[in-house]
C-alpha cells in the first residue's frame, strides 16, 4: 500500500476554517485558539506545501492565492466528508436494519411487492426502503445497499448486475382487440394515444421515437400523447385504456402476469442500462447485505425465468 501523504491535520484544519472565513480571528473562534495561533498553523501549512496559500491584505484582512483556492475546495470537502462519516459512526449499531436505496418506480412495481418473501427468509432483518433519482452518496447517507440503474462501473462500489431491461409497448386488452383500430403491428400505434414519460437526466433512455425508429416504423409521431412523471402512473393510464405505454422489462411482469395489461406484439427494443447491486467495497462481505444481496438475485432470475415464458 503506497504511504498517504498527508500535511499536518491541525494545520489543516485550521486553514480550511481561515479560507471559509477569510479572518484568522473568525478561525480561531471556531476552532477555539488565537488569531496568532492561526497565523502559526497556516504559516507551518505553506512551509510544508512549499506555495503561499494566503495573501495578506493592506486592511490587515487576507485572501486566497490560486493555489490556496483550489486546496481550499478539496480540503472542505475532505473535511464535510469525514464529519458525515464520523457522524454515522458515532451512531447506535443497528446491525439488524438494512437500508435500501433505490428509484420510486422500482421499489413501487418491483421491489416492496417481493420484500414480504425476503422478510420470511430473514425474519430478524428490518429492510427500509428509501426512493430517489439521484445517485446515493454512501459516505454521507445511511444507506447501506443501493439498486442503480446505469452503466454499472462505479469506483470503490462493488457493483452485481441484477437485471437487463427492454423496451415494448403495452396496453389494456381491450385496445388491442378494438373493433375499429385493433393493434396488430407497431405502424397500428400511428391510431392510438402514446402515453409519454420523459426520463430527467439520461439522454439515451429509449423514447417512443426512439423505439420506433429502432424497429422500422415510419409515419407514427412518437412524440404526441399525455406525459407522466413516474413509470407505475403511466402503466396505471394504459391499465385504465388512456392510450399505449412504452413499458420496461423489469417493471412490467407483475402487470402482465394479472392481465391488467397485454403486449400487442413481440417487438422490443434493449435499453442503455441495466439495474445493478451495489454497496461500498469495504461492506460488501457483512452478513446482512451478503442476505440481501443473494435474495435480490435469486428474484431477479425468477422474473426473468417468468418473463422467457
């Protein structure tokens, strides 16, 4: 293992309050020591970057060289992070409380519905689920494992695929087997509703004109129709008959399986990313996330076992 090299921590800490303040005597009081002591441990941090970090002003005032800047900014948040992670340590030990962290669509169509199953295995295992768009910070939330849907490389992460997900349209049976427009075949689509949800922040995600370029239909407009925020309110819309839904995979068989819904045709459309497991490499062994992570996959494979069928 290569040694850190690391500057004096006092000094460092003492710089990092002096450069959110720009005033020694405002650093000091934070820190609880003199201006004059400030000064000292600033002075002793240049001499040991060999570089100026402040620059002393006519109005006894000071402020930030270049360089002083740029360390100032990866310092604080060095810093911010080591007090969030000092936070979650000082923390009860709750060994019996796992915290999955996950998108709203997922944990709505997919994963609450299983964790019943998952709570029988492990009866002595409380499982918290908490929804969001944004990647999961594992060094500043309490979270311990996470469901992401991406690329799947992430550094110091270890990273399971759990599942791949396509692309197809899907809609009440009733619309399929419309006396006037039955669907038949996607250039059909070109008569009915597109029900749209717009994906915030992943360009590639498959759209319906996307999906109808990638199978060959011409002359349908894939860009009309009512938009819904969250994957469960547009499959809710075309369970009711407001239109057709371009559904995914992973979300969909739950939907399929109780007949609330019916693809009108096989094509299908693989998407850019896939839904993954993970949790920091430093916790990837403990027993609790080992357990959930080992369900997570055994219901994995059986959704796709099902949905092969």
């Amino acid at each position: 293992m290569t040694r850190r090299h690391l500057p004096p921590l006092n000094a460092l800490r003492a710089f990092e309050a002096a450069a959110r303040h720009l005033n020694f005597e405002k650093a000091g009081d934070e820190i609880a020591v003199t201006a004059s002591a400030v000064g000292q441990q600033i002075k002793t941090l240049e001499t040991w970057l060999q570089r100026p970090l402040f620059v002393r002003l006519p109005s006894k005032g000071v402020a930030l060289t270049a360089a002083g800047e740029r360390y100032a900014f990866a310092v604080t948040q060095v810093l911010d992070q080591l007090n969030e992670a000092t936070l979650r340590a000082l923390r009860p030990d709750a060994g019996n409380i796992l915290t999955v962290a996950t998108v709203p669509s997922l944990a709505a169509s997919w994963l609450i519905p299983r964790l019943g199953r998952f709570k029988a295995r492990h009866p002595a295992l409380d499982v918290r689920v908490s929804v969001s768009h944004g990647l999961t910070d594992f060094a500043r939330e309490d979270v311990d494992v996470a469901i992401r849907l991406g690329g799947g490389v992430y550094p110091g992460l270890r990273s399971d695929l759990l599942m791949r997900e396509s692309f197809f349209p899907v809609c009440s049976a009733a619309l399929v087997n419309d006396p006037v427009r039955p669907l038949r075949e996607p250039a059909d689509l070109a008569h009915h509703t597109l029900i749209q949800e717009p994906q915030e922040g992943m360009p590639d995600h498959i759209t319906w004109p996307r999906w109808l370029e990638r199978v060959g239909v011409k002359g349908v407009d894939g860009s009309r129709g009512p938009q819904f925020s969250h994957t469960f309110l547009s499959l809710q819309a075309a369970a009711s008959g407001q239109g057709v839904a371009l559904a995914t995979s992973v979300l969909i068989g739950d939907y399929l399986d109780a007949g609330r819904l019916v693809r009108p045709f096989p094509h299908e459309v693989p998407g850019p990313y896939q839904y993954y497991v993970v949790c920091p490499e430093a916790a990837a062994e403990r027993t609790a996330i080992v357990a959930f992570r080992d369900w997570l996959m055994e219901e994995a494979a059986a959704h796709i076992a099902r949905a092969a069928e």
